[in-house]
C-alpha cells in the first residue's frame, strides 16, 4: 500500500530505488548537468566558460562603462549653473558623514570620477533629512592638477582639495607606490583638518556606491558598531573584490560560515528528502549528504550569488573580520583616521607592497582590528590601474 497523498508513479520510485543511486543520481544531474549549463554565464562561478565569454563581457563591460561615463558628464552638464540647492555641504559645516573622493586623471573617455561623484550627488540629494549631515570633498592628486578637466568640472558642484600645485612637488617620491599612500594619507588628513567629522568615507575613483548605501551605512554605524567588539576599528572595508569571496581561499574565517550554510541546507533538504519518500525524520547519513551537497553547491555555483540575497534588508548585511587587498572604499571613525594617518607616516611602500597591504600589515603589527561588509557596498568599476599599465584589460 502507497504512503498517503503520494502520486503512483512518484510511490513506486520511493518503493524500489536505493537512496544511494537517487543521491548519486541527483549529484551527476546537478554538478554534470544543471550547475554547468546554468551557470557557465556566470563570471564567477566555477562553471564560468572563461575561454567563450571573458573577452566579450570584458568588451561589454568596457563598452558600458564608457557610456556610464557620458551618462555621468550630461548629469553634470545638465545642472548648468549650480544654485545652492545643487552645491552639496556647506565648507565651514561639521558633517557627520565626510565622503572624500581621491581622483587622478586617467582614460578621461570613461569619466570615472564623474561616475562616482554623480551617483553621490543623486542619492545625496534624493537621501533628505536622513543625509544632512553629509558633505563631499573631492581630493585631486593629479601631478598637474589643472588637466584632470573633469575635477574642474565638479568643483562647481562640490568641494575640492588639490595635493599638488604643479608636476616638480610629485617627482619627490621615490615610487609611484608610496607616491599613492602619501596621496591617501593627504586626503585623510585634510578631511579631518577642514571638516573635522565623525566618520570618513574614503572612495577612489572608480568605486561606484549601490543604490542601498546611505540606509545600509546608517544602521550599520548607528546600530551594529555600537557594540563592544565592533567599537574602535581601525576601518572598515565596504568593497572586497568579487573573485576573491569564495570560501576555499586564504580567509580561513568563512569555513565557519560554510559550514553553517551545510548544516542549515543540509537539515532543510533532509527533511523534505523524508517528507517526500514518506519518512518520519531524515538520518544522519542523510543530513550529511545534503550538507556536503548544498556546500558543494554554493562554493561551485559562487558565494558571491548567494551573498546577494543579504541585500533585502540593511540587517542582513554581515560584518566580518577584513581580509588583505584593495581600498576602494574604506570608512574611519575620526578617532581611527588619526591612528591611521600616524600609522602610514612610519610605512614604506614599494612594488609588492602597496598600500592596501601596508594598511592591512597594521592590524598585526599595531595589534587593530578591522573589519569588512558583505555584500559589497561598492561596485569596482575601473579595469585600468593608475599604478601598472594594462593595455587590454579583462574582467578576471
């Protein structure tokens, strides 16, 4: 006799198939046949098709990028002449959120900077009351401050900081790497002295914020970082690069999390595997089984997919110890902006140690912490390095 409510065919299965060939077969279905033909589109999954598709998405992504670019400068073109209602912050205001933008002039065709600073300046505006206490600075370190036209053009809109007054001040750096930490550091520093805020955003210039950034900061600073052990961080990374988010990689803190992600999906799926087949609870083999599938399966079709359902709401967004590379978008608190700063003044930088190493050297050397947002707050769009020449440029 047939399980109750179970369909015929479906009983039959139950009745005559070992769970040993109906998992084996769900597993050669799913990993030799779904995951690749579903996900070999997706850029970082582990089915990505790098030889068929790297290069046209690279072409695509530069393609759409440029227009962003134009797109961008018409929003500024469009503002024309700038009123008080267009011109963001006041100077001698004491913000509580200070957004300092670090630019240099390179491939003006893809207005980077203008990117960035135009999707600040409407969300700024479409933020309201919540966003008051917001400013923008713009930090040009561009040798030749006058040729990065599009600065010019935004220093009508927003506030502008030059580092160098002429080409003879930058040749004193020894590197072009240290010559980027002394950047960084200027910026730093010049936030606090001009405007002495609580928090500072520090954001490159190809780092372009979500949609979602201003509600998502506002609580995590206001509702997750004022407990204890995430009190006095040194920063807090709010981009980490896409490729580099997989749990097997160097953080060894996201197999804590992997395993959760099992033994979440694991006892789920092992419980619909016995309401299904007709059985009061699952057993432990078969709730091992569903964990080594469902980690199998996020890592192969990539973390970074399944991170993006965090972004429903600001709560869900998750806040772990930060990991080595990349500055696109840092926050400080006013008192760890002034650690930071007497922190880079006693560092070197050179090839093979820039500056996203050096500041993540100080959270074992000076004994910090830090700490990174997942998702990412940011999109990196900028595939041309102002540091090392790339002439063709790819994705991955």
């Amino acid at each position: 006799m047939l399980p109750r409510g179970l369909p015929q065919p479906w009983g039959r299965l139950c009745r005559w198939s070992n769970p040993f060939v109906q998992f084996l077969a769900l597993t050669v279905v799913t990993f030799g046949v779904l995951a690749p033909l579903t996900c070999q589109q997706f850029l970082y999954s582990y089915f990505y098709v790098r030889r068929w598709y790297l290069r046209p998405m690279s072409q695509e992504f530069l393609k759409q990028n440029q227009e962003d670019g134009l797109r961008a400068l018409r929003y500024f073109e469009r503002l024309r002449t700038p009123n008080t209602s267009e011109r963001l912050g006041n100077d001698a205001f004491h913000p509580w959120l200070l957004i300092t933008i670090i630019t240099v002039q390179r491939h003006p065709e893809f207005h980077y900077v203008l990117q960035v600073a135009s999707r600040f300046h409407r969300l700024l505006r479409e933020c309201g009351p919540p966003c008051r206490r917001h400013q923008i600075l713009l930090c040009n370190v561009e040798t030749d401050p006058g040729s990065h036209w599009d600065a010019k053009l935004l220093s009508s809109f927003m506030s502008m900081a030059n580092h160098y007054g002429g080409r003879e001040k930058a040749e004193l750096s020894p590197n072009q790497f240290e010559k980027e930490k002394q950047d960084y550091a200027y910026c730093l520093e010049k936030s606090l002295q001009a405007y002495d805020p609580e928090y500072v955003l520090l954001v490159e210039d190809d780092a372009v914020p979500e949609e979602e950034i201003f509600p998502v900061l506002h609580h995590l600073l206001q509702v997750r970082f004022s407990k204890a052990h995430l009190q006095d961080a040194l920063y807090v990374k709010l981009y980490h690069p896409e490729r580099l988010q997989r749990y097997i990689n160097p953080e060894p803190m996201r197999i804590l999390e992997w395993l959760g992600v099992g033994m979440f999906l694991g006892s789920l799926l092992g419980f619909l595997y016995a309401w299904v087949s007709s059985r009061s609870s699952p057993s432990w083999p078969v709730v091992l089984f569903f964990a080594l599938y469902s980690m199998l399966l996020v890592e192969l079709v990539g973390r970074h997919y399944f991170l993006e359902l965090r972004r429903l709401a600001p709560p869900l967004y998750s806040i772990v110890p930060a990991t080595e590379c990349c500055t696109p978008a840092m926050l400080f608190s006013a008192s760890s902006a002034h650690r930071a700063l007497g922190y880079l003044k006693e560092l070197h930088c050179r090839p093979g140690f820039a500056k996203d190493t050096a500041i993540y050297s100080l959270l074992r050397t000076k004994g910090e912490r830090a700490f990174v947002v997942e998702p990412n707050l940011f999109r990196h769009v900028g595939l041309f390095s102002s540091l090392r020449m790339n002439g063709n440029p790819k994705l991955l």
